[in-house]
C-alpha cells in the first residue's frame, strides 16, 4: 500500500525533503530513498512476517499508551517494554501476553488512556522479539546483496541520533533493517528534526498517527493523510487529499491522473 501511495505522489511530482517510517513503515523510507526496488521493499516485509512466525516466541501483547516515554517507562513492570516513543503523551509498550494484559487493567482503573494493539501476538520491538534476529537477518541477507547508502532525506528511527554516523546507520542493509525489527520506535526524537511550518504527509492505509503529529507541531504546519481505514470512499478521500496538498502550498501535478 505504501509503495502505491509513495509512487501516486511520483506521479504528482511532489518530492520530499524528508522522511521518518514508524515501525515498519522504515520499509517504506527505503523504497522512497531509492535503496530497494518494490519487489524487495514486498519481500522484506514478507520476511519480517515470516521470521517471526516461523520462531518459536513467547505469546506476546502491545498496547498504546496515552503516557509519554519519560511518564510510563518508571510505572511498566520489569517484564515490559516500552516499545515505541510515539509522543510526549503517547506511547506503545510490548511485553507478555498476561502481564501486559493486567498492567492494561491497572492503567485503566488509574483512568490512564491504555488499549490493545493487534499484533497476532507478538511482542514486537522488545527484548522477546530478538530469537526472530538471525532468520530475519538470513533472510534479508540473499535479498539484500548489495546495501545503498541511506540519504540524509531518510531520519531514523530505530537507531538514536547519537549513533546517525555509525557503520549500522549508514546503509539500509539487512544489518539496518533487522535492528529496526528489534529496536524501540524512536518516533518522538526523530519527529524533532521536522521544522514547525512542514507539510506531514502520513503515507499509510490507516491515517493513526494524524493525531501525534499534531499535538506534536505547531499551528502553523500542515498534516494531510493519503488514506483512512474505514472511509467509504477511498478514491474520494485521495483525491480530498490532493486537495489539501494543493491548499497547503504545494503544486500537485494532476494532470498526470
């Protein structure tokens, strides 16, 4: 879905200048930054699946948490972890299925924003996911033969920004693409290097993380999402988004539909 939407705007010749994936949307950086092809950016993906269903894991459970990083990680139990720093007041934390399940309840009762995510149970981007490493490694390895370096366009957010120079970060390898696997979602810190008066576009099928990026700029910037889970009428929500692309001070060439 994502390829799609990164070759719709191709089409409309809007370049960015910057870019951050959320999770596995890192995949999706790839593909916009020139470093893998579709057919590889689909086969990563297929193999992140793959490695995790074919290792024997613990039963695993992430839920989104309306704390940020610095407010939840103190009050988590030791067998969690925070999975991803989405915002100052929103994170994601991984864990065991029956720990992180009454944790849940007990933020509930505290009257603490905290609900599932549906991840088929698995603790992703925690300390339980790490047996999936070497497959996905293995993997990634015969498909990715030949890393490009990674632009400056790209900011990371599975390694932090004190590590950008490092022999890890520099290319989108298998190396790279396994630690984002393994690695807390830096989501929050990465979001700091976009200027306040930006035009965010959420390239996803479901629009979530609209909501973060607003808390998270000022009024002044502009925050369109290509896609939302649920609409009635896809095509009619893409198009409202070129729209607003249009109204935001961008020049989408439509002629090109």
């Amino acid at each position: 879905f994502q390829i799609a939407l990164v070759d719709f705007m191709k089409l409309l010749d809007i370049t960015p200048d910057g870019y951050i994936g959320h999770s596995v949307g890192e995949l999706g950086c790839a593909y916009m930054d020139g470093c893998f092809t579709a057919e590889e950016t689909l086969l990563a993906s297929y193999y992140r699946g793959l490695a995790s269903n074919e290792t024997e894991l613990i039963p695993g459970y992430m839920a989104a948490i309306g704390l940020g990083y610095k407010d939840v990680k103190d009050l988590c139990p030791p067998e969690i972890d925070v999975a991803c720093h989405n915002s100052s007041s929103s994170s994601t934390i991984s864990g065991p299925e029956e720990i992180v399940k009454t944790f849940v309840k007990q933020l509930q009762k505290e009257h603490i924003f905290a609900r599932a995510v549906n991840v088929a149970n698995i603790a992703y981007h925690s300390r339980y996911i790490r047996p999936a490493a070497p497959k996905l490694l293995e993997y990634l390895k015969k498909l990715v033969t030949d890393p490009k370096p990674r632009s400056s366009k790209w900011i990371s957010s599975s390694i932090p920004e004190s590590e950008w120079k490092t022999p890890l970060a520099k290319y989108s390898s298998a190396e790279y693409h396994t630690n984002n696997l393994l690695s807390p979602v830096l989501f929050e810190e990465s979001t700091k290097c976009i200027p306040n008066n930006a035009i965010v576009i959420e390239i996803a099928p479901h629009g979530l993380l609209q909501a973060i990026i607003r808390k998270s700029f000022a009024q002044n910037g502009h925050h369109i999402s290509l896609a939302l889970r649920g609409h009635p009428n896809s095509t009619e929500f893409l198009l409202a988004a070129v729209g607003k692309l249009y109204m935001a001070g961008l020049l989408p060439k439509v002629s090109n539909l």
